[in-house]
C-alpha cells in the first residue's frame, strides 16, 4: 500500500514536472514571441492572454471542486493536461481565434487541475507521510522553472529575431514535453480503499451509473453552496479585509516576475544578441530564488504549497506535522509573529531594491515596444548580473509574501482554511489578471510604482493584522 501510494505521488510529480516545463517556459518567453510574428493576420497579445488565463482560472476555481468529485481527480488531470497541450500547440501555428479560445479552456483546465492535484495527494497521504510527499511532488514541480528555461537559453542565445522556424521548434519540443505528462497521469494507480469504494459502488445493481454520478453531482454542489456562503461571510472580515492589499499585491507582482520581466530583458536593445536567451536565464533564476524562500521561510502546517496555472499557489490544507526546524530564519526568530512580520518586511525591501534596480538598468518601453526590441535608453548601461540579481530578488521576495500569507491564514482561521485559501487564491488571480492586461500598456516605471504603493501598504496592512490576533500558546510555534 505504502509504496503504491509513493509511487503515485511521484508519478505525479513527473507529470507535473513535463507539464510545467511547458507551460511556464510558454508564459515566459509568449509575449517575446507574439511581437517577433511576420504574421499580419495575427492580433493577439500575449499579456492579453495571460490576464484571461488568470481571470478564468480565478472563477473557475468556484466550481472545480464539483467536477473533481463527480468524475474523478484522475480523469480530471488528464482532461486538463490535453487543454495545457493545446494551448502549447496554438504557438505552432498560431491564429488569433485559437490563441484566446484555449486561453480561456486552459483558465478552466487549470483550476480543475490543481483542484484534482489536491485531492489526488491527500488520498495517497497519511498524517505521517504528508510532509514528505509534498516534498517530493513540489521538489520534482520546481524542476519545472529549470529545463524548460534552459532549453530557451541554448536555442535562443545570439539571436535577435525569432525566426518562424525557431518559433516551430521551440512549440513543439514543449507540446512534446506536456503531452508526455498528460500521458503520465494514465500511470497512476487506484489506492486500496478507492477499489473498496468502487467495488462496493459496483455491487450496488439497483444504483445505476446515471444515478450515481448524479448523486456525487447533488452532493458536490452542496459543499460548493455551503463553502461559497462561508467564502461571503469572511470576505466581510476584518481580517481578510486587511490582508487583501497584501493578496493584491502578490498577484501584481507574480504577473511581473511571471511575464513581464522576461519580455522586458528580451527587448532590451543594450544586451545584444544575448537578449532573448536572457529571458530562458532570468526564469532560471527566478526558480533559484523561489526555492531558496521556501526553504528559509517555510510555511505552517496548516496548509502546504504547489503552483497553479502560472506559478501562483494553490493550496490543499490538513493537519500535519510542521517542518522540524522552521528554516534557517526559524533558528534566528523564535516568536512566530516576530518571524511572520519579519519576514514580509523582508520580501517588501527585497522587492523594492529589485524595483529600483529595475527602473535604472532596464528601458522604460521595454514592457510596451510593439517591435522586438527598445528604443529608449535607460538611467545605466543595462547589465546582465543586475537584471539576473533583479530576477533572484523578484523569486525571493515572492517566496517571503506567500509563505506567511498562507501561515496567517492557516493560523486565524484552521477551521474555515478552504473558504480562506479560496479567497487568497480569487484574489491573487484577479489582480494577477488585471495586471497583465495593463502590461501591454503603461510604461515599466509607472509598473513599477504601482507595485510600489500596493506592496507598501499590503505590508503595513499585514503589520496591523499581527498586532490584531492574540493566539493561544500552543499556536505559538511551527
């Protein structure tokens, strides 16, 4: 039982891994390639089109519980990974109608997968193996930010333009690599007690498949209503109210490091012919720094992180043993808030030294140029160690926003944590929509100080949600 379950997780992990490589590389490098197309007939705009992926995903997330559970995590995840590869396979041959249709099937596809995803992990977990499986699958998943990006570096680097066969090659090596992990998800098997289940189902003769699955609709809808109405009624706290600048913000600045920022070093006229393998770097980094978050600033037991669609979090919550240790920012802050608050001031000054950075090295078009590369100058001679610096910054201050969001929220409200993701989640991706739709056409430094001004007073906000809560003894720790 034990090893058929740790097979799975793995398993799972794999297909995520194939999956993301394509995914997040296309998110990367789609708004560079959308500007290098000879196509005249194509319209489309990249940031356009993640804004739909996020703002679809974000309300999808609604009613992505009530399909899982009437027709199974398993099919669910291969249903999904084939609306991941078709909207990979849309960059092969790219027309304007196909490229937001599957924008907003892959906004659906993506909620219904994080959702399957979490489901599917809980049933192959106990309370003694949770930990570890999280580990594994989110070790294999960040993997992700690796090879896919590595492969853009090789394929792109002295390149200018990107030429049609270029373009070709690239769509197809990533639709190769999320198929694979669609088909991956066929591999997984059934646990021990879903075969009781079904067995017993089965034996069932008077139930028909009809009724059964209506039934499994009927009941998946009620848990739909019933966590929706909680959702209404802490949206009117003053809690959640706090913290939604902090949420806000998150989602502006994953739309930049995500999307943005890659596209704006690929059209940096000063780095070159080293410009467009610069963004497959710059996503590496990012990865690097997310990593290096997690690992420092872990988060509580009360929920634990994967990625949805483009690198924002998802969540699954239990009640599992801690992290023994807390991360090396736990040896140094023993008190949980101090150590909370601590390291959200921490993400808020990584953030704004990258932003500055950022102003000073990087053109101020460079976000919103309809050709491939700048035409403005910026304050310093563009450098390539400071724009990858900037990268690592952006992935760690990420790292140092959503970890203690995620633990506030598991700490205040434990017994109301899936309506408290859910709104995390709305959130984050709303906003995260809203900012890609902007993209395209405000200039980086009003980007920005936007980012700025939200950051600054998602931070304060955070400070004062802190100094609000009085926690038990017992919830003082890790």
């Amino acid at each position: 039982m034990a090893d058929r379950r740790t097979f799975n997780v793995v398993i799972l992990g794999v297909g995520f891994l194939f999956i993301f490589t394509a995914f997040t590389t296309c998110g990367n490098i789609e708004q560079t390639v959308v500007k290098s197309l000879g196509n005249a007939t194509f319209t489309g705009s990249g940031y356009h089109s993640l804004g739909i992926i996020y703002g679809v995903f974000s309300f999808s997330n609604l009613l992505a519980p009530t399909v899982v559970t009437v027709i199974g995590p398993k099919p669910t995840m291969f249903l999904s990974g084939l609306l991941y590869s078709g909207y990979v396979a849309v960059f092969i041959v790219p027309s304007t109608w196909s490229f937001y249709l599957t924008s907003v099937l892959i906004g659906i596809g993506a909620a219904m997968l994080w959702t399957a995803q979490g489901h599917f992990l809980v049933e192959n977990s106990e309370a003694s193996t949770i930990n570890r499986n999280t580990g594994v699958f989110w070790a294999l998943l960040q993997c992700s930010m690796l090879f896919g990006n590595l492969y853009i570096y090789f394929e792109w680097n002295g390149k200018t333009e990107i030429s049609d066969s270029s373009r070709r090659m690239t769509f197809l090596a990533l639709l190769v690599a999320s198929v694979l992990g669609t088909l991956t998800f066929l591999v997984l098997r059934k646990i021990h007690h879903e075969e009781e289940m079904l067995s017993e189902e089965e034996g069932q003769s008077l139930l028909s498949t009809r009724v059964m699955y209506k039934n499994r609709a009927d009941t998946a809808m009620q848990d739909t209503k019933s966590e929706f109405k909680t959702m209404m009624q802490l949206l009117k706290t003053k809690t959640i109210l706090l913290l939604s600048p902090c949420m806000a913000y998150s989602g502006l600045e994953l739309s930049f490091y995500s999307g943005v920022y890659g596209t704006c070093i690929g059209a940096t006229t000063q780095f070159g012919e080293a410009a467009k393998g610069l963004i497959g770097i710059s996503g590496i980094v990012v990865g690097v720094g997310e990593i290096v978050g997690e690992f420092t600033f872990p988060v509580s037991e009360y929920a634990w992180r994967s990625l949805s669609p483009h690198g924002s979090l998802s969540f699954v919550t239990v009640r599992a043993p801690s992290r023994p240790g807390g991360g090396f920012f736990g040896l140094l802050c023993k008190n949980n808030r101090f150590r909370r608050t601590s390291v959200v001031f921490l993400g808020m000054v990584v953030h704004f030294i990258a932003f500055y950075l950022i102003f000073l090295n990087i053109p101020n078009d460079a976000p919103v140029v309809f050709e491939t590369t700048t035409q403005k100058s910026p304050y310093l001679t563009p450098s390539v160690s400071i724009a990858m610096l900037c990268s690592f910054l952006l992935g760690l201050g990420d790292s140092c926003f959503n970890t203690q969001l995620y633990s506030i929220l598991g700490r205040v409200y434990a017994e109301q944590s899936t309506p408290a993701f859910a709104i995390f989640k709305f959130i984050q991706s709303v906003c995260a929509a809203v900012a890609f739709f902007y993209s395209g056409y405000l200039l980086l430094m009003w980007q920005l100080l936007l980012m700025i001004i939200l950051g600054f007073a998602g931070t304060l906000c955070f400070f004062v949600v802190e100094r609000m809560q009085n926690f038990p003894p017992d919830l003082q720790d890790y």
